[in-house]
C-alpha cells in the first residue's frame, strides 16, 4: 500500500472513530483535538510511520484551505454589535492584550531562543499570540459561564487570527532568505496588506451583494448558498494570491465585508427573514463553518505526525519552558493588564487569562515559516509544535472543570452583588465549530 494511500486511511479512520464517540467524549475532558493531536503523533513517523513526511505539499494546501475558511467565517459571523453593546472585554483583548501578548511572547523567547535573529524572535510571539477556542469549546459553550465571558472569548476567538496576519508578512519580509524579503518590507507592505485588503472587501462586498439579490429573486437553495460560501472564500483567497499578495488576509477580509452585506443589504419582498434557521438564523454560512472545522480537526491529525512527532524527539528544557510561559505569563499578565478598571473580579481575570489556547493560526503559520529554510526556522518549528500541543492537552483537558468552578463562583457572587459580568451581550450565535454557546450546560 503506497504512503499516500496509507494516510488516507489513517485519517479517514480516525475522522469516523471520534464521530461515532463524539457525543460520549463531548463532557470528558478528552477533547477532539487532544485525539486527532495524539493520533497524530501515534501515526506518523515518530511511531508507527503511517503517516510519513514524503508528500508536505498536500498537507500544506490541506492546512491552508482550513484556515482560510476558519478566516472567511469567523470574520463573516462577528457583528458590529459584538464590539459596541457589551463589547467591552473583546475590545480591550484585541486592541490591548493582543498587542502585549505579541510583546510579552518577543521579549521571553531572547532569552530562551538563542541564534535566532531579533525578527525571528518576534516571529515566535506572533505566532503563538492568536488564540482557537476551539480548543477549549466547553470554556464557551457550558451555561453556567456568563454569556459577556463567553461571547468575549468567541469574538476574540474569532478575529485575532486575522488581527496579527500584518505582523506576520511583515516580519516574514524583514527575515533575510524568505520569500517575502525579495519583495521587502515596503512591497509586502502594499501587497500583502493594502492590495490584499482592497480586494478582500471588493471580493467580499460583491459576493454578498450578488447572493442578496439572488435570495431576493427566489435563484438559489439553500444548499446553493452554502455552497456559495466556500466559492466565495476560496475565490478571494486565490484573487489576493494571483496578485503576488496574501491571500489569508483578503479571506478574512472578505469575510467581514461578505457577512456585512448579507446583514445590511435587503433581501428583497421574497426572502425579508433569515430562512431555514433555527430562531431566525440565518443558516448560510453552516457547511462552510462545519467543512472548516472538520478541516481543522485533520488539520492537528497531520500536524501531530508532521511536526509534533519529530519535535518531540528533540526536546530540550527552554523549548519547554518557553511553552509553559506562552501559555501563563505570555497570556495571563497581558489580559490582566487588559482589564485594569473594566470592573470585572479576579475569578474572571483569571478564567479569561487562562483560555487563551493556540490552535491552527499557530500551526498553519509555523508551517510556512519553517518552509522558507533560512536559519532558525526549524527551531521556531519545535518551539510552535511543543507550544500547541501542552495548548490542546492542558486547555483540553480543563475545560470542563474550570468552567464549572467559575460558572458555580459566578452563581454565588451574583447571588449577592451586581456584577459586571452579569452585563447584558448581544445574543450569542457561536460558530458551529464550538457548537451553540448556550447550549446545554456541562
């Protein structure tokens, strides 16, 4: 049996086991990616050697197409009102915490990462800064947790993926050897973000025009729209790449202007409600949010086996270290100064502090940076495969319990005091992939 044909069906075969047993694991703590990670690892060359390293191209393409749907629909479900009423928390996260946590994550890796160059080290905060709640999905779904935290967390979730994608070209350019440095910082500059970002919204904008009129005139299914979705992000990814720019920002971009259409745009006489939802919900963007988050399951399976797996045989105590630290102090003092005077109490600080886990952003864009080969890239390599991988085994596996413990604090304390986490939010939709934020408790 040839190797390409072997890892399709390790991933085909651990893709069925884990949804036959989903509904059962759902209030473990043994989360999907703590198995498609550990499957990962059993099955590629560091153990079993199902999964082998001969074929890379197709896992990149495989990793790419996820986050850029992951991009596309996140982007597309966040509402203007999610950072205006009740916006308070995600606001200071991205415009505040973002920023320290890239800062935090430079300065602790000097010390650490030795013979890396002072872009590079910034690299490695740049990419561990973006967080995937994905990771620790009961922290946003148990009930118990009140909706300003959880609707906080998701919209942070959701759009600092795309917030540090500037940072990311931008030093990737200023790196000597990479393929963005021929363009220079300046050229990246222009295409990469201003060329990528007008086409975004141009793609975006339209597409969403193009689908309101169609529902209006009664031209498309529903199962049409949801295909119309994955054209649409794929199309503005691919626009921005054939234009020598960044095709992950145009996607997420896109998103923002496509959602923003959809919602501002009439539909017309035929179609005035969000059709086919459950409460009014517009369902269109379901299949690309449920393909997405598919994608990004054996996204880890692969990302186990390809670059977790040879990590782990080179382990040395800063790699280590310097993981525990992204994932405490990188994270906690940041979100901490963050909330200064936001009135929020420490059991908050702290539950918001500690579910920040790093997910695809980071392992797509450790990815490409360790296919430029230029020096220092299979150190940052170790260092983002070891980062994610305590991510998906220590956010994994609390989860349910701190979310209990807070959500039981959370019940106390309202009990007898105002609280200002007891704030009114928008009401919260979720992103399929996390499942329905209020969703049943526990």
């Amino acid at each position: 049996m040839s190797g390409g044909a072997g890892t399709v069906l390790a991933v085909a075969g651990v893709t069925a086991g884990y949804a036959l047993c989903s509904r059962r694991l759902a209030s473990t703590p043994v989360s999907s990616a703590l198995v498609f990670t550990g499957c990962g690892v059993l099955l590629g060359p560091a153990v079993l050697g199902v999964i082998g390293l001969d074929e890379t191209g197709p896992i990149t393409l495989l990793l790419e197409a996820a986050l850029t749907l992951v991009l596309f629909t996140d982007a597309m479900t966040v509402r203007r009102r999610d950072l205006t009423r009740g916006g308070f928390l995600p606001r200071r996260l991205l415009g505040i915490g973002l920023l320290l946590s890239i800062a935090a994550g430079w300065l602790l890796a000097w010390p650490l990462l030795p013979g890396l160059t002072v872009w590079e080290l910034a690299l490695v905060g740049v990419i561990l800064a973006p967080t995937d709640a994905a990771l620790g999905k009961t922290a946003l779904s148990d009930r118990r947790v009140p909706p300003l935290v959880r609707q906080g967390l998701n919209v942070e979730s959701g759009l600092n993926d795309g917030m540090v994608l500037p940072f990311f070209v931008v030093l990737l350019a200023a790196v000597p050897g990479t393929s963005y440095a021929a363009e220079g910082v300046g050229g990246t500059f222009w295409r990469s973000l201003l060329l990528s970002t007008a086409l975004g919204l141009l793609a975006g904008g339209l597409a969403g025009r193009l689908l309101q009129a169609a529902r209006a005139r009664g031209w498309i299914t529903r199962e049409g729209r949801h295909v119309y979705v994955l054209a649409v992000a794929a199309g503005s990814y691919e626009l921005a790449v054939v234009a020598d720019g960044s095709g992950f920002i145009a996607a997420w971009v896109a998103g923002f202007a496509f959602g923003h259409a959809l919602r501002n745009v009439p539909a017309g006489p035929r179609e005035t409600t969000p059709p086919d939802g459950a409460g009014g919900r517009d369902t269109t963007p379901e299949l690309a949010e449920d393909l997405g988050g598919l994608l990004a399951s054996i996204s880890l399976l692969l990302f186990g086996a390809v670059l977790l797996g040879p990590a782990l045989q080179h382990l040395t105590w800063p790699i280590v270290l310097y993981a525990l630290l992204s994932l405490t102090v990188v994270r906690l003092v940041p979100v901490a100064l963050s909330l200064l005077g936001s009135g929020l109490r420490l059991p908050t600080v702290l539950y918001v502090g500690w579910f920040g886990p790093r997910g695809l952003a980071s392992v797509v864009l450790g990815l490409l940076v360790a296919e430029e080969h230029v020096a220092g890239t299979e150190l940052m390599g170790r260092v983002v495969a070891v980062t994610v991988a305590l991510s998906v085994l220590l956010h994994g596996a609390t989860a349910p319990a701190l979310a209990g413990a807070y959500g039981a604090w959370f019940r106390r304390a309202s009990s007898s005091a105002a609280l200002r986490e007891a704030a009114e939010v928008p009401d919260p939709t979720g992103r399929r992939r996390l499942g329905h934020l209020d969703g049943p408790a526990g």
